[in-house]
C-alpha cells in the first residue's frame, strides 16, 4: 500500500531521439543551455525534477552521433569493429511538448565530450537522447524539504524549487565557482561561492533541520558529498527519505549519473 509519504519510482520506456539544436543560450560564464527540438519528442516522457537523459554526442568531425541499439535488457553493445558511442548524462531543465523542445543545460566545466561539445555548439547540430529510464516521484506532502546542488545539478534544483508547493518549507543551497556564476531560480536559496571557501559541505553540517518529517536531495561532485551523505545519516534520517548523488567525480571523465556509494 502507498502511503502520503511513499517515493515511488515509475518506469518508461525506453526510445532513442534524434534531435536538432534550435538555440544556444549562454547562462553564465559556465553554464550554456541547449534547446533541441524534433518532431521525434513526440511521447517524450518528464515527470520528476532530476529526470535525466543520455545524450548521445557526435565524434569529432562528424555530423550525427552514434545512436545506442536497445535489446530486452537495454543497451547493447556494438558489434565488433563499430564505432562506439559517445555520450554524458544530463538532467532535463524544461520540456515544451506543444513546442516540441527540451532544454538541457550543460556546465562548462573540464574537457569530457559534453562540456567540450557545448562549448561551440551552435543551431542545426544534432544529438541524440534516450530517456529518462524512469522518474523518482517524490510526495510533496512533507514537512521540510532539504535541496543542495553543484553548477552540474543547477538544473535540477531549478526544477524542484519551480515544483514544489508555495507553501512548502524549503531550505535551499546551491554551490558555485563565484557570484557571476548564480542564476535566477523561483525561491530563496542560499549561495554558496568557492572563491570565498564555501561549500556545500560546510553549510549542511551547520543547519539546524527544522522539526518533523523532511525529504532530502543533494547533488554535485561525489567526493565532496561524502561528508554531507555521513552528516545526515549521522542525524537519523530516514534513509528512505534522503537521496544524495554524484553527478561527477572530480579526475574521472566518464561517470554514470547518480553515483551512491555506502558510507
């Protein structure tokens, strides 16, 4: 039985899409977003905040990218010999269905595939998507709601400040390189800068939670969110209610999204 409270995963099904790049939107100095568009959108499923996609990206000096083949239990490899797909997960930060366009923000950060190819991207590219597998569906129906996130979870955070109810108790911290680096985003949140020593990290273990049942989601780079998941875990949380996920690991180029480790 589903109770007030109960986070519930719901799956899709899984459809590769071509699609072409409509607009290039500089954000911040690190931060440019993407609007692809295509008729092959058509039944593209978005339900929760940090769903997220697979974007498949073009070799360099190619026009189109290497799409994944899908067998019965997901991706399959490629036949000896074939080139291999190059492709980053990203969170979706809007969908327009009428318009047939997604928006995907890309931070430009380091040299991977996605930060390297949004860098110059520019109208008529196209990449390829498959996704979100399924979508976390989060009750809002809870006390207090904890969201933290990095320059590569901005997004996502975006989105769950623009979901949630008005009256909804949110305290929200967002870290970033600097102060150019902040968005507009629909709620108050506390910003965190770098250049000034401020973390993530440091700002979770010095908040005093409020009182009754809280929901917690945190994302950014993996090692920095260790102490955080120790933190929280250390306070009795319900597990069931605490979701904090790498999004990147600082010296590893490719990472699946939503590293969880044990700690």
């Amino acid at each position: 039985m589903i109770t007030a409270r109960d986070v519930e995963l719901v799956w899709h099904d899984l459809t590769p899409r071509l699609l072409e790049v409509r607009r290039v939107t500089r954000l911040t100095p690190g931060m440019v977003r993407v609007t692809l568009g295509g008729e092959q959108l058509d039944g593209f499923r978005y339900a929760a905040p940090d769903d997220h996609v697979k974007v498949f990206f073009p070799a360099p000096g190619a026009e189109l990218p290497v799409m994944p083949t899908l067998g019965e239990d997901g991706l399959e490899p490629p036949p000896p010999g074939a080139p291999l797909p190059t492709y980053r997960d990203y969170t979706v930060r809007y969908l327009r269905r009428d318009e047939r366009e997604l928006d995907i923000d890309f931070a430009l950060h380091g040299h991977g595939p996605g930060a390297s190819w949004a860098a110059r991207a520019r109208p008529g590219q196209r990449l390829g998507i498959l996704g979100p597998r399924g979508s976390t569906m989060v009750p809002y129906t809870f006390d207090w709601y904890l969201l933290g996130a990095d320059e590569t979870a901005l997004p996502a955070l975006g989105a769950w400040l623009e979901a949630l109810p008005a009256a909804a108790t949110v305290l929200a911290l967002a870290e970033v390189a600097g102060a150019a680096e902040r968005q507009p985003v629909a709620r108050e949140v506390t910003w965190l800068h770098r250049d000034r020593g401020e973390s993530l990290a440091d700002a979770v273990a010095a908040l005093e939670l409020p009182p009754g049942d809280g929901y917690v989601w945190i994302a950014g780079e993996a090692t920095g969110l260790r102490p955080v998941r120790r933190d929280l875990r250390g306070r009795g949380l319900n597990r069931d209610w605490l979701e904090i996920d790498g999004y990147w690991k600082r010296g590893v180029v490719n990472l699946d999204h939503h590293e969880e480790d044990g700690e």
